[in-house]
C-alpha cells in the first residue's frame, strides 16, 4: 500500500518528462536576460554572449537569436562580467552586475560600429527596476547589508530577523512564531538553503529554521512575500531562500568575536522607565571563516603543489556560541521545623502568611512577621488563644516516617519569603536559577568546474544548540544543587549536492539532491527512578521522567531544466520531498515511569490524634494542610498513574510497564511545475505558469495509522458506535493545481519604469506534529492511562514498592469507545482538502535617481480550507444512560441548574458511577 503512491507519482512524471521538452524546479538560482541592438536599435542576431562570474573566472556562452535576445538561466547568484562580440562591431562589456537569487537580471547592450579589439565598458548596467518577471515580491538582502545591519539577539545572529522588517509583515505572539506576511498564517512559510528545505517540518513556523546559520557564512538572503511564480511554489506565505558563500581564486577569510554582558551595556528603556535593573544576560559568540581556490592533490610536472584557480573552490564558517542568563525561581518549600515532621498552627485562628491583615478570613492576622518569627507566643497552660500549637509527626505515631523522603526534604532549603505559604510550616525559597547555551554551526561548500558544460558543488553544514535549565520549557532547576529540570538538545544537519549541466547555449539542467535532518530532545538529565512521586504542598526537587525526543529527516529530489525558445523561455520542474518524523515519548497516555500522588484528607487518620477542626481548635484548612503533610512524611500513596503503549510486536496487547512510545510516520509530496516566460515584446513580457503538488495520506512504519471505521464530518449523523480501524488518516489530495499568470511591462522602453500584475494560487501543508501530538496517541488502542482505584484510604506505603498495575482493556477493546466519556479524542476529517490561498498583486517600480526606486503594490489574499479544529462529536441532548433509566443528558442539565443536589446521569458521566457523587454535583451561572 506503501509504494502505490510513489509509483504513481513515478508514472505521471515520466509522463511529464515524455510531452515536455524540458524540467526545471526551484533552486538557489536566477536568470540574465537582455537584447543586443545597434546604434540604429536594431536586433543584431548571432552576437557571442559570454558570461563570466567575477572572482572565480568561470563562465558561460551563448548567441542572440533572430530578435538579438539572449538568455543565461539557472546560473549560480553573484557579481557577472557580460560581454558581447559581433563582427563589425566593437565589443561591449558590462562588470559588476550582482545577481541575486530567484531574481531575474535584464542587462540590454548596445553595440558601437568597430573593431572588436575595441572596448566599450560600462558597471552594473542591470536594470534597477524589474521588468523580466511578473512575481515575485519581495526583498533580497546581499552580502554587505547582512554584514552592516545589526542583527545580533538573543543567543545567535539570526538572518531570518531581516524579514519582520519586510512590508506587508505583521509580528504577533501565536505559537507558529507569530509573523504574519500579507495575511498569511504564520506557518505558511518554507524556507532553504541553497535549494534544500530547512523548515522545521515536523511543526514549521515563520521565524526558525533548526539550521541557524549565521551571517558570516551567508551571501544572501531572498525573502519573497507575495505571488511566486511557478518555479518557486510551496507555501502562501513567504519563500526565504539563503544561500551560502563560495571561495574565489583568493584566499579571504575573517575571524570574528562579540562578547554581551550586562556591565557593558546600557540598560534597555522599557526597563528603566519601570526601574528594573538590567538584564543577566551574557553572550559570547565567536569563530571565522575560510574561503579560497582548492589544492590540486596531484600537481603537475613543475610544481607538485598547485591551485585549482578558475576549477575548484572552497568556503568554510565555524560559529561557537556560549551564553547565560538568570531568572527568579521561587519554589514553595517548608520551614524548618516542618522539614523535621512538626507541623504547627494558629489555634483559634488560622495560619497566614507575613503581610496577612486580620480579616473575616484570616481573624489572627498573619501568623509569622516578616522574618519568620511566629507572632503569636506557643500554647501552653494559661496561654489564651490565639497561640501556636505544634503536632510531632514523627514520634507516637501508628506509622513511622519514611527515612528516604526525610532525608530528601533535610536536603532542601527553608524559606527566604515568608509573604507567601501559611507562614508557620511553608514560605518561598526565592533564588536566581541559571540557564546556559551551548550552540556550534559549521558550514562547508566545495564549488568545481569540470568545464563550460559541467559545474558542481557541495554543501555540509551542521549544528547543535543545546540550552541547559531551557526556560522556554519550564526547565529551571528546582533548587540550587539539584539538576536541570529540562535540558533541550537540537542537533540539526543538511547535505546539499548540485549539479548543472548545459549541452548546448539554449539547454541547462541542474539536479539537486538533499537530506534535512533534525532531533530535539526534551531530557531530565538526572531521572531518578526511587522518585516516582509529587509531593502534597510543597515543591518536590527530583522526578523520574525521562525525556520526549522527536527526529525528522527528510530527503529532497529536484531536477531543473530550461529551454531558450525565444521568445519563450520553458521550464517544468519536480521537487519531491520524502519526510520522516520519529515520536520517541515518555509521555504517552499518561507518564510511562508511573507517577505516585501522596494522600490527602481522605486517608485513614484514625489514631493518629489529629486534632478536630474548630473555631477554638484548628482551622478546617490547616487540618487539611496537617493531613497532607503526614501523608508526605510516611509517604502514603494516594494515587497511582501509569501510561501504557500499545505493542509494537502485537497491536492486540500493551507492552510492559514503561515501555516508550516510538512511533514512526512518512510524509512524502510530489510537486511537479511548469512556466512559460514569454518575452512577447522588447518591453513586455508574460508569465504563464502551473503547479500540480500531490498531498499524500501520512504513512507509518511499525504502529498502524488508526481512524473511524465511519464518517466522521461536519453534517454526518452523530454515532455511539465508532470504531477505530487501521486505514489512512485522510484522503490522498490528487488536484492541488496552482495557476499562476501575469505581466512585466516597461511602457517607456527605457528600463526605468515597471508596470506588473500578477495572479497565483498556493497550497499549504500541514504541520507533522499535529498529528503526532494529538492524533497518533490519542487513537482508542495505541495509548492507555491506567490508575489504580481503591487506594486513597489505605495504608499503601511508597517503602514497601508500587502497586501492580495494568490496562484493564485490550487495545482491541479500546477501539471502539464508551458512548458516553470525559475523554476527548482527537482525528482528522477524512475528506479534509489543503488549505488554499488566493493571491493578487498590481504594482509600479519607477528608478528615480541615485539609485532610488518607487516602488508601490497592492496586494490581496482569499483563503479557503483554512486549517482548524472544532467539536464533531457533541453530545446528544436527548441521549439516555441505561444506568439512569430514561433520563436524558437535558433532564439532568436541568435538575443540577435547579439545585437538585443528586443527578444520576452527570454523576454516571463524569465519575463512571451513577451514585458515586451524590450531592456534589452543582450548577453555577454567571451573571
């Protein structure tokens, strides 16, 4: 079933390649333009057109056609030479031209009567206004303007912060990263570098790639916001295309250092206008780069230690980064004489924390002053309430307490807060808790050139971003000495491999081929398997949970080709990505290590001389405070939790106890293009382009994909019967066809006006995790949360090991849920289409002087299939319970809303017992 789709992606680009003359797709590449005319401005055909890239000395050749149009496509960006030759005239040159990537150059030359010994020379004839596409809107930032812009945050130089300041870009706060191009949802984006994806697939967003690559190792960066033409494709909301450095016929290199602390820096203004100090935030990033012409390793005759000048080139960027910064942590810990098993509490009063004002409340006030000091004297003979009583846990009691947890809460420290706890037993322990960064990114490209024909180069670039105590995810330590409680591990890599091959001037084809691998890790460093427990009230310092990974890898096939057909210029193009995401959890159903809750006030406490609430006694919540802190001193166990997994050997049975959850998901998608370029005149040209993207059903590997045995959309009938059964999540999406058409015109021919409009549809894909998330897991069978019942009023100790716990259920059981359950389950509509976006754009560009361009748009968007959630199976008003005779879910609404104090239906519904909260079940409305 597996290789079916595959197959016939295969088949229909065979097709594709059987009727066309040509394949082409996006790269990291543009195209050269121009016509060569006379004095007189007429078209002078067959003139020689070389292209030479400035630097390297490599070039490329051509010949005007019959209207003197030349054409140099799916070259590499950087700075050109254009000359052209003509016998009878004299040979024109224009250096200096920068070509930025996606953005097609027009270079016109005219050509002077004489020898072609003569030279006429002109820089950066390029026009400054676009007048070769009709797309394509957007910004490309060069090498110079990376270099001088200041761009340095928060741990890293992030190149992608250039595109919050684009036009059209609006940043908000929402989890996909939050910027906004044109409308768009904010992971409508894609990203890559030389050609090869780097998104973040498995999530996405509009401000991250895994790859961080720096600025020093970056020659450009293309961010193009609205209206793609064909060969760029993928995505609504913006396509950022980097591209790295290459090494010329020179050495260069630089080394680089900055160091941020705060006593270098002024303090922020937000900050000093509320009178916060500065930030703790340091940071060190360091490292250089290396580019040049490659050894030849077997010399020649003369010299065994040559250079490949004009042939073979290399480039190399390592960036370190280490980085701190601090933040308050305040766990609620207990006071010493409670670390030691006594508890105390205001007799004839309440126990509140320092800075408490009497109050109905609260009638003694605050039980300690500031620094902790009780403010009330002990009780004792002839002391009048309000007094301190004290309760000794740990002598005469029916149970011992537990030496373990004892010794664990002697190794915490006593509070430094007393404004916050009940004042007497528990306060704030406020410290500053560290977080550090460790992050390495390393770039290696290899350019060779075989010959006029044949060009090739190579991409490595590798990273780790590592933050310890990552605050982003809770991970603070939770006491200075003890460990992190989360460690973040990212360990991105990408290979790209890029091969040009021209036969004749008018044909090019380039291939790339690459692999996007990525992991994070989500890791307590120190899991502690003799903590499985949480303790009542205070902050517990160690767990037993180990981590949640994911991984993603994902392979990238593209092949570009184009033919000069002049005046059409063709493309088609392919891009088929085969994406892997592996789930690796700890948390699946539940916590798979087991997680111990310790009993409260509903535990057996019978002689134990636990004094009874009383206005002259003990308030009823610091009894209960009392109860829960005996509970943690003996560790009696009030809970017991435990997610299973579902066999990887056998789907009809859960694996052991703490067995992880892996689970192994494919995503392939074939996107096929074509464009026609139609230079229908000097000065006006057309854009005609297609996409087709086939959106294929995720496939897994190992655990099946589980679904409804029944429809389940928005107008079907709503069912107590459905069962989950393996199958695809969704339809595969075979009609995803993109049109995309439009202009570029230049009304007064002079190359300083541009008059454009163009039209586009797109198709955004769905993030991975979502799936993994919220649906893999969530299938009735592949998880399961056990519980052990029964156990709040017994003396279970931790001491004497865990209860046996077990699913109740098969998976196979599981598969078709109860009718009536507080359990949500999550699935997908299986008719669910890919969101479509709409796209339209007018705009002028005017060159004014100086190098100035105008340049005004209006832009437009229409979505449709936008990707949501919403509540599909909604319970049935009229429905019974057959453990409730025939009262319907509506008559029980109503006789709660009424203040009836026992509902048998609501009771059987939210508890699993139809008796089992009598007179508690209430209802509230708010005026």
């Amino acid at each position: 079933m597996g290789n079916q789709p595959f197959t016939k992606a295969l088949l229909l680009f065979a097709f594709v390649c059987c009727v066309s003359v040509s394949v082409m797709s996006q790269g990291t590449t543009s195209r050269i333009i121009g016509t060569v005319t006379d004095s007189s401005g007429a078209a002078v055909a067959g003139a020689t057109v070389t292209l030479t890239r400035e630097g390297t000395a490599t070039g490329l050749t051509t010949t005007t056609n019959n209207n003197g149009v030349y054409t140099f496509d799916l070259i590499q960006p950087g700075v050109y030479t254009v000359s052209v030759e003509r016998e009878g005239f004299k040979r024109f040159e224009s250096s200096r031209n920068n070509i930025l990537v996606n953005i097609p150059a027009t270079i016109n030359a005219t050509l002077e009567v004489g020898d072609v010994t003569e030279v006429v020379q002109v820089e950066a004839s390029a026009n400054l206004v676009q007048t070769a596409t009709s797309g394509n809107v957007g910004t490309t930032v060069e090498t110079r303007e990376i270099e001088a812009l200041p761009i340095v945050g928060a741990r890293g130089r992030n190149p992608l912060t250039l595109l919050n300041y684009q036009p059209g870009v609006v940043v908000g706060s929402n989890t996909g990263g939050g910027v906004h191009v044109h409308g768009s949802r904010d992971r409508a984006f894609n990203f890559t570098l030389d050609g090869i994806d780097i998104n973040e697939s498995t999530a996405g967003g509009s401000n991250f790639t895994p790859l961080r690559a720096n600025t020093d190792s970056i020659r450009e960066v293309q961010i193009v916001t609205s209206n793609f033409t064909a060969e760029l494709g993928r995505s609504s909301g913006a396509q950022v295309s980097l591209t790295t450095r290459s090494g010329t016929n020179r050495f260069t290199g630089n080394l680089f250092e900055l160091y941020q602390t705060p006593e270098l820096l002024a303090n922020e203004f937000e900050l000093n206008k509320q009178g916060i100090p500065k930030r703790q935030f340091v940071q060190h990033i360091f490292g250089g780069s290396l580019g040049g012409p490659l050894f030849n390793p077997f010399g020649n005759n003369e010299n065994p230690f040559t250079l490949l000048r004009d042939r073979a080139f290399f480039f190399v960027n390592l960036q370190m980064l280490r980085a701190s910064e601090t933040r308050l942590a305040s766990p609620l810990v207990y006071t010493p004489l409670a670390r030691a098993g006594i508890i105390r509490y205001v007799q004839g009063g309440r126990n509140a924390p320092a800075g408490t004002n009497t109050s109905g409340t609260f009638p003694s006030g605050a039980a300690v002053n500031p620094d902790g000091t009780p403010r009330y004297p002990n009780c004792g003979p002839g002391v009048p309430n309000p007094c301190i009583q004290s309760y000794d846990a740990t002598t005469g009691r029916p149970i011992t307490v537990d030496p373990m947890i004892m010794n664990l809460l002697a190794g915490l420290p006593g509070p430094n807060d007393y404004t916050v706890g009940d004042g007497l037993n528990t306060g704030r322990f406020n410290f500053v808790a560290p977080q550090r960064e460790k992050q390495y990114d390393f770039v290696s490209r290899f350019d060779f050139k075989v010959n006029d024909q044949n060009q090739f180069y190579v991409r490595y670039a590798k990273g780790e971003q590592n933050t310890f105590g990552d605050i982003a995810n809770a991970g603070l330590q939770r006491f200075p000495g003890f460990p992190n409680w989360i460690d973040t591990f990212r360990n991105p890599e990408n290979f790209a491999f890029n091969y040009r091959w021209s036969p004749t001037p008018r044909f090019v084809n380039e291939f790339l081929f690459g692999i996007n691998r990525f992991g994070f890790k989500f890791e307590y460093p120190a899991s502690n398997p003799s903590v499985p427990f949480v303790l009542n009230t205070v902050t517990a310092p160690d767990r037993n949970f180990q981590y949640n990974a994911r991984s993603s890898r994902t392979w990238q096939f593209v092949d570009n080709m184009t033919y000069d057909l002049s005046p059409h210029t063709l493309k088609f193009g392919i891009n088929f990505r085969f994406g892997n995401q592996i789930d690796d959890r700890s948390s699946a159903g539940g916590q798979i290590e087991g997680q111990v809750g310790f009993g409260t006030g509903a535990s057996d406490f019978s002689g134990w001389g636990v004094p009874t609430a009383g206005a002259a006694s003990i308030n009823v919540n610091d009894r209960n405070l009392l109860l829960a802190a005996i509970n943690n001193y003996i560790g009696r166990i009030g809970s017991f939790t435990q997610g299973f997994v579902v066999s990887p050997d056998n789907p009809n049975q859960f694996a052991p106890g703490g067995t992880r959850w892996v689970y192994n998901a494919k995503y392939p998608e074939y996107d096929f293009y074509f464009q026609d370029t139609w230079r229908a005149r000097s000065n006006l040209t057309f854009d005609l382009g297609l996409r087709w993207e086939i959106k294929l059903s995720p496939q897994s590997e190992g655990l099946p994909i589980l679904r409804p045995s029944q429809p389940f959309t928005i107008g079907a009938a709503p069912s107590n019967a459905l069962r989950w059964e393996e199958g695809s999540l969704y339809q595969n999406d075979w009609n995803n066809f993109s049109p995309s058409v439009g202009f570029a015109w230049d009304p007064f021919s002079d190359g300083k006006t541009s008059v454009r409009m163009n039209y586009r549809m797109a198709y955004d894909r769905f993030p991975s995790q979502v799936f993994a998330n919220f649906v893999y897991q969530s299938a009735p069978g592949n998880t399961f949360s056990a519980s052990a019942t029964g156990i709040g009023s017994q003396n279970l100790l931790i001491r004497n090991g865990l209860p046996d716990l077990s699913p109740s259920l098969t998976p196979d059981q599981l598969r078709q849920p109860p009718a009536f359950s507080t359990t949500g389950i999550v699935t997908v509509d299986p008719d669910i289409k890919f969101p479509e976006t709409h796209q339209w754009f007018a705009g002028i560009q005017r060159e004014l002087w100086g190098g100035i361009v105008l340049e005004v748009n209006y832009i437009g968007r229409r979505g449709t299939n936008l990707f949501g959630a919403y509540n599909r199976n909604q319970v049935d008003i009229y429905a019974t319970d057959s453990r409730c005779g025939s009262q319907t879910f509506l008559e029980a609404f109503n006789l709660a809303r009424g203040g009836s104090n026992n509902v048998c239906l609501l009771n059987a519904l939210f508890t699993g017992n139809p008796n089992n909260a009598a007179g508690t079940t209430t209802f509230k409305s708010i005026p």
